[in-house]
C-alpha cells in the first residue's frame, strides 16, 4: 500500500510542479498592457504622419486628429503621451516588437491584419480617395476608365490604397512608395496617371495643385473606411479599455468634433503645416 502511494506520488508531482509553470505563464501572458503604462506613466503611440491624421507644423511638432486623439487618451488614463514614429510598412512589426503600446494611427481594421493583431472598435471612417493627373487623365471618369494597361496608380507602401488599387483597378500599374508625399508627386509630375489615399487628403492636394490634378470622382470616396487602434493580442483588458473609451467620447461628441476640426475645417490649421508632407 505505501509503495502505491510512493509511486502515485512520482506520478503527481511533475504533473503539479508542470501546473505551476502553466500557471505562472498564464499570470506573466495576462498582466496587461494597461499595468505597463500605469507603472511607467507614459503611452507610447506608434504613428505614421500623413494629412491630417497626423503631421508636423512649421516649428516642428505633431498635430493633426491622431496627435489630439492619443493625447486626450493619455490624459483620460492620467499619463503622459510619448510619440513614435514610424514608416507605416513597419509599423506592424514594430509594435509586436513592443517598440510601443499601441498603434493609433488611422489603420483601417482589414481580415489580414486582424490575423496579426487586435482592433478596438471603430473610432473614424474615412475611406479612399482618388486624385488624378489632369493631363493623362482629364477624360477619365469612371472606374473602368482607370482599370487599363496605359493607367499607373501610386500609393503609399503596406497601406490600405495599394490593396484597394490592386482590387479595383487589376488591370493597371501599381507603384508604391515609402510615403504618401512622393506618390502625390508623381502624379503631379506626370509620372503616375492617378494616387490613391485616405481622404480628404487628396482633396488637399488637388486644392494646392489646381492646374495640374483633380478629382475624378468629385469629392467622392472610394470606399468607406473602419480606423481603429491596434494592440498586441493576448491583451483583453487592454482592448476593453480603449474601446470603452472610443465608445464614451463618441457618446459625449469629442471624437466627432475633433474630427471635423481636421477633416472639415481645413482652412484652420492649413496655414501651419506644409501640405507636401
């Protein structure tokens, strides 16, 4: 009977000793991101500039929509707010690298990159805007205009427009480049026929550009947009939190008021930035 339970006993304890572990990487998985940012007193929001999301006036600093949303977030968590910026190709990776704690960047939520991380609901909608080159594309006003061999769209690497030029127009050329400035300037150079980008950015280059692109589709979009933050997965007290806080301050009107300012009242805050950025 002793010798039953001697052996019993062998069996057990590895299996409590391998429970512990379990344990113990269960509890480290589940510390939260949140309990990060409380400790160290600052949220880190990895960005990419683009107009108006995010951009630098002429002394230097950012502002635009996400500058003002991530700000109010910090202050609401009652924390400071430190900026990283990074090329929008990365910025994926980065933030699984834990180079900050969340992407508040004016990332549309898409099936693919929801494999790699997580979103909190929806915050904006903007969707996607087409400008063109008036010159090559002047008697273009339709998709199917555009969706041809002789059409070269450009768009701003491992974003959102690349993948909607390459679904709507398969037919033509797709050029992609760091930024959305340098995809802008080939069509203005004639070296693209039209860029596409999340509005109202390119009605903001077309109004700056007047004798040399426009609108095909007046001011409509493309497509409507789902922006959202983006976090690690494995963090549901941390996607809890920021979309409690997307839903109360679109409940008492402060998102929709900030996003007007920077989509809807350009003549504001154009004067303080270049528009090339």
């Amino acid at each position: 009977m002793k010798l039953k339970n001697i052996f019993r006993g062998f069996l057990i304890a590895p299996v409590i000793a391998l429970l512990g572990v379990g344990f113990s990487s269960v509890q480290a998985q589940e510390e939260s991101v949140l309990v990060e940012i409380q400790k160290r007193g600052v949220l880190k929001v990895g960005m990419s500039t683009f107009v108006p999301w995010a951009m630098r006036d002429k002394e230097g600093n950012l502002i635009g929509f996400e500058i003002d949303v991530a700000t109010r977030v910090a202050e609401d968590m009652g924390v400071e707010v430190e900026f990283v910026p990074t090329q929008w190709s990365g910025i994926i990776p980065a933030l699984l690298a834990k180079k900050f704690d969340i992407i508040i960047g004016g990332m549309s939520i898409t099936p693919q990159r929801n494999l790699t991380v997580n979103f909190t609901r929806a915050y904006a909608n903007s969707g996607q805007q087409m400008a063109a080159n008036i010159e090559l594309a002047g008697d273009k006003s339709t998709l199917e205009d555009f969706n041809s061999p002789d059409v070269t769209i450009s768009c701003r690497r491992g974003a959102t427009p690349c993948t909607i030029a390459q679904k709507m127009f398969p037919k033509a050329e797709i050029r992609r480049f760091d930024d959305d400035a340098q995809a802008f300037q080939e069509v203005v150079n004639g070296n693209a026929t039209a860029t596409i980008s999340s509005a109202p950015k390119p009605r903001f280059w077309t109004d700056a550009n007047p004798d040399k692109v426009f609108l095909p589709f007046e001011d409509q979009n493309l497509t409507r947009g789902n922006e959202a933050f983006a976090l690690r997965k494995g963090d549901p007290d941390a996607l809890n939190y920021f979309s409690n806080w997307i839903l109360l301050r679109q409940d008492d009107g402060w998102l929709q008021e900030t996003h007007d300012y920077w989509f809807k009242n350009q003549s504001a805050w154009i004067d303080m930035v270049a528009i090339d950025q």
